[in-house]
C-alpha cells in the first residue's frame, strides 16, 4: 500500500510494509524466502533484547512449527522481571532465549551442533534478496500506474533491505546509518552487493543505536499527529531527522518506506517516560 502523505510542508510517498499483517516490515521481506520452503528444521538466531527481527523470527517459527533459538549477550534485571515488547510477545510465540556473551559464535556453534538453521543477525544473508525483489516490483508497478519516478529512502541497521532494493529497483535507493556510522554501514552493504549503488546519507549528528534523544522522541510524535501513522521509535526518528536535512539530495518524488517494528515502541516508550522525556 502506498499513500501520499504530508509532513512540515512537504509532500511525500509512503510505502506501508508495516500494514503488511501480523508478519510484516522489512522482516516479513526479509523471510520471504523461507517462507516459502518446507521447513522442518529449528531456527537459531541472535541479537539484542528487544530486537525487530528476534520478534519477527518467533512469528515464523510459529507458522513453521518448529522451535526458536535466540541468543543474547546479556539480559537486564527489569526486562527478566517485566518482559515487555518485542522481548515479551517473542517469549509468547515459544522462543527459547540463551544468554552468552559471545552471542554470534555461540549461536552458530548451537546450531551446527544441532543441525538448525541458523539466520544471521538482521536477517543479514544473500537469501533476504529474494523478498525485496518482490518490494521492487510493487514500487515499480505502482510508479508506472501513476506516472512517477521514485527516490527512495529508508533508514538501515545492516543495510540488507537497501542493499537488495536497491539491486532490483529502478530508481536510486538512498539510506542512513542507525547503527554505526556511515563508512561501517557502507562496507556491510558492499559485503552483501559489492557492486551497490545504494547512496547513503549522513545525519546531522551521530546517534548510537537506541539513544534517548528529545528530537528523535519529538519528530516521532510530530509524525504521528501529522500523518497519522505510527513509525518505529528507534530508526524512523533518524530517518526522517537525516532525510530532512539532506533533503537538496533528491531530484524526484520521495517514497519512503515504512518498515514496520512498532512492537518495539512499547520498551522504548517506557524508557523515554521513566528518563521524563515525554
């Protein structure tokens, strides 16, 4: 679903991925591809405590029917005792959690050992391709309906859903960093694509990933009461803050994607209200 939508005075093009249904996002791109397999085989994955993809990963598993594995480097006190957000409605779908602080290597060592699947942190792997491949042609049939040509935006964590759009799309494909920097972002995405021509942005200050900021909890409510939709706490607040001061960058009509991830908003959200923020 995309829809014209207006914020600050300007007008821009929204693709609703997050409308997508209970599994949805980039995510629901991302395990396009397995989705359509047999799978009989257990899952492992790792990653933070309140991560998209862990959420999104426990959702497939359960329309798989077969068992989830997620490590985690560590786990804090509050969360073990009030299990909220992604963390808490992952725990609901079954997942099995594993605390290691050497959670990648611990992780795919488990499922060697055990002959599962292992799927890399983000969903980071040449397989996720096979769902924006689908994006791509969604954006394209609607831009030749309506006669348009697209510059597309959306703000990353590895770069996958840039890197793999961006291979199949026609129009050029910006994206700034949400975890790490500019340089870290662009060599993941070469590490996937090496020939990418995905163009990334840097925002106007550095953000570590999941920081309390007054504007990043400002814009997202700004957006909420203009355009009426709810965007994701942690990446569309940097999103939005770098696509508008880099905003001489683009030449065409702005599609901006939608990759869903408000589960999350519920944590992030107590942690802004506990800090007084809001």
């Amino acid at each position: 679903m995309i829809r014209l939508v207006e914020f600050r005075d300007i007008k821009f093009y929204i693709l609703r991925d997050d409308l997508l249904g209970e599994f949805n996002g980039n995510k629901a791109r991302k395990l396009e591809y397995f989705l359509d397999l047999d799978l009989k085989t257990d899952i492992v994955s790792h990653g933070s405590s309140q991560s998209n993809a862990m959420y999104s990963l426990s959702v497939f598993a359960k329309i798989k029917g077969v068992k989830f594995h997620y490590f985690v480097s560590h786990l804090n006190e509050n969360l073990r005792q009030n299990p909220i957000g992604n963390f808490g409605f992952a725990l609901q779908n079954g997942m099995i959690l594993h605390i290691d602080s050497e959670r990648e290597s611990a992780a795919k060592a488990y499922a060697k050992t055990n002959n599962m699947l292992f799927i890399n942190e983000g969903v980071a792997m040449v397989q996720a391709q096979h769902g924006f491949k689908a994006q791509a042609k969604v954006i394209s049939e609607y831009a030749k309906l309506h006669s348009k040509i697209f510059d597309i935006f959306l703000p990353s964590g590895t770069g996958t859903s840039a890197a793999y759009l961006s291979k199949y799309s026609e129009f050029d494909v910006y994206t700034c960093p949400c975890v790490g920097d500019s340089e870290y972002l662009r060599m993941q995405i070469h590490a996937l694509e090496p020939n990418s021509d995905v163009k990334v942005l840097q925002p106007p200050k550095k953000y570590h990933f999941g920081d309390l900021k007054p504007e990043l909890v400002k814009i997202w409510q700004e957006l909420r009461d203009e355009t009426g939709i709810e965007f994701e706490l942690i990446y569309d607040p940097v999103g939005f803050i770098t696509l508008l001061a880099n905003f001489k960058n683009f030449k065409n009509d702005i599609l901006y994607i939608h990759q869903g991830g408000v589960l999350g908003n519920i944590s992030q959200l107590q942690r802004y209200k506990y800090k007084g923020m809001i």
